[in-house]
C-alpha cells in the first residue's frame, strides 16, 4: 500500500511552513508528497525552493483548487492520495492509522475521511458535535458538519477536502464548477460520482487534524463572500447533486431553503430578527441555484486522474 499527499496552496507561505512541518513529523512518512501551486505563486515557489527543496512543487496555469488537486494528484505514483489544506496540522500518527483503515476497509470503500477541528487564532472553536454528517436529504439539502462529527465510522456521501483520501486510479474531478478560489461544494461532486458507480466513503470522527483557516483568496470569503461567491458556491451546490434531486431542490430553496441559499420562509424569520446577512444571499444564491438547474439534463463532466490531459 502506498500514499501520496498533495497540498494546493496559494500565497499562504507561513500556514504552509506549519503543514509540512506536521508532514514531516508523521511516524509513519507519506510515500510521496506534492505542494501544487499556481503559475502566478511566485512567492509559494520560492518558498519551496528555499525552505523545503527536497518536496516536489508541481505548477499549473490553471485557477482553483481543483486544478491543483488534480495536477497533484496526477504527478503521484502510488495507491491512494491524500489532500489536505495548506492550513491544516496533521498529528504524528495520521498516516499511521490512516494505513490501518485502508488495510481493514471493505473493497467497495475507496474513501477515507475524517473530522478536521477547526482553530481561530490558535484556539479550537466551540461547536455542538453531531451524528449528522456527509448527508444529502432527499429533496437536495447538503449536510456537510466533518468539523462536527461524532459517533462511530460510518459511510458518507462526501468527505471533505481537507482531510480526505481516495483510491487514486478511482479520484475524479467535476469540470465546469466556478469559482477561481476555493469551488465550494466539489467534494459533494466527487462523492456523488463514486457513488453512481456503487463506491462507499467511509468517515471516522477519530481520524482527526487541525484546520487553522486562513483567510481565502478572491470574493469566496468565509465570513463575508461577496454576491458572485455566493451565487458561485450555490451553483455548485445544485450542479453537484445528480439530477433526480435537483428539482426537489429547487422546490425546497424556493419555499424554505437553508442559511447559505435563503428562500420564503427563512427571508421572513431574517426580516423578523433583522438579519441582513441572510436577506442579502437570497437573489444571488437563487440565481446561482436556478442556472445550475437548468443545465440538470446535461451531465456533469470529469476529470479521472488516470486520464491523460
């Protein structure tokens, strides 16, 4: 059995420093490592060069993460690929058990993820655990709450993109999804696709690191993405889902929908309790949701790693 690790990064020279530190530390050493930078990441390069030579730095000219996770990913040799984020630090015995979970997993299971704690300045932040996690309902809602996790292993529906690990020959990534930054949603894409082919994603709340978030780069910000974000982020979001369910979606966004995608119902609780920040998600977000809809009957393409550029 081998591993890869493949970090996307961009311009986050010092959070990257702390990651590769933590790789470096494993009892148990990735069998290969990739740092996947943009053409215009000068400083990121230099930085390889300087501070980490001996890590392989792949470039590509092309925006987002999914690019660099696939250009990464493809550039590996082994077995199975992590991904993980520049600001994430994983503990001394990650890929120990990570190993341990492949060797015991069921021969359909070709994911592995687990929970990332999230930290703001340093400190982990509170938050309510749940058993609820990785779950797409029935009429479209994603559930994602890998950093809430509890309970026991458990199959999921997606992993998340900084603590999750893929059979590589299986790995494939959604093309047309926007956003030049972070594409929020693609893990939900990626998990649909394997499981249209009968592939199961296994999660375990233990297997855990830490996710110190950095600020991101362009309108995707966490706290306040700007309108096209947030039109961006809703778009995948219904791309994502297989067709079936996009129009139970659409119904659901329209008369409830959720924080992220306001519909009737939530716009006047908002009014009620004078929340802007949900007033002002509700047109792009619905124009985003609407675009993605009415491209459902033409399918979402891929890009397999195995698959030649």
């Amino acid at each position: 059995m081998t591993i890869g690790l493949v970090i996307p990064s961009w311009r986050r020279v010092f959070a990257l420093g702390e990651c590769l530190a933590s790789v470096a530390s494993q009892t148990h050493a990735f069998d290969e490592i990739v740092v996947a930078v943009h053409s215009d990441d000068a400083e990121s390069r230099a930085f390889m060069e300087k501070v980490w030579p001996a890590i392989r730095v792949v470039v590509t000219s092309d925006h987002g993460v999914i690019a660099a996770m696939l250009a990464g990913a493809r550039s590996l040799t082994t077995e199975f690929v992590t991904f993980t984020d520049d600001d994430a630090i994983l503990p001394p015995l990650f890929v120990t058990r990570l190993r341990e979970r492949i060797a015991t997993a069921r021969p359909e299971v070709v994911g592995f993820g687990g929970r990332d704690i999230i930290y703001d300045a340093n400190v982990p932040r509170p938050t309510a655990l749940t058993n609820r996690v990785g779950v797409i309902t029935s009429y479209g809602r994603i559930i994602g709450n890998h950093h809430r996790a509890d309970g026991a292993p458990r199959t999921v529906l997606m992993l998340k993109g900084v603590n999750s690990t893929y059979r590589r020959s299986l790995v494939a990534f959604p093309r047309g999804l926007r956003g030049d930054g972070a594409q929020a949603h693609f893990e939900v894409a990626i998990g649909v696709h394997l499981a249209s082919q009968n592939y199961l994603l296994e999660f375990d709340p233990l297997h855990q690191l830490e996710h110190h978030v950095a600020d991101r780069m362009g309108p995707d910000q966490r706290q306040r993405p700007l309108p096209i974000a947030v039109r961006d982020s809703a778009f995948n979001a219904m791309r994502s889902l297989p067709p079936r369910q996009q129009n139970a979606r659409l119904a659901y966004l329209l008369v409830c929908g959720d924080s992220a995608c306001p519909g009737v119902a939530r716009n006047i609780l908002a009014a009620a309790q004078f929340r802007g920040d949900i007033l002002r998600r509700t047109i792009p977000s619905l124009r985003g949701s609407i675009s993605a809809w009415r491209l459902r009957k033409i399918p979402l393409d891929f890009d397999n790693v195995l698959q030649s550029n």
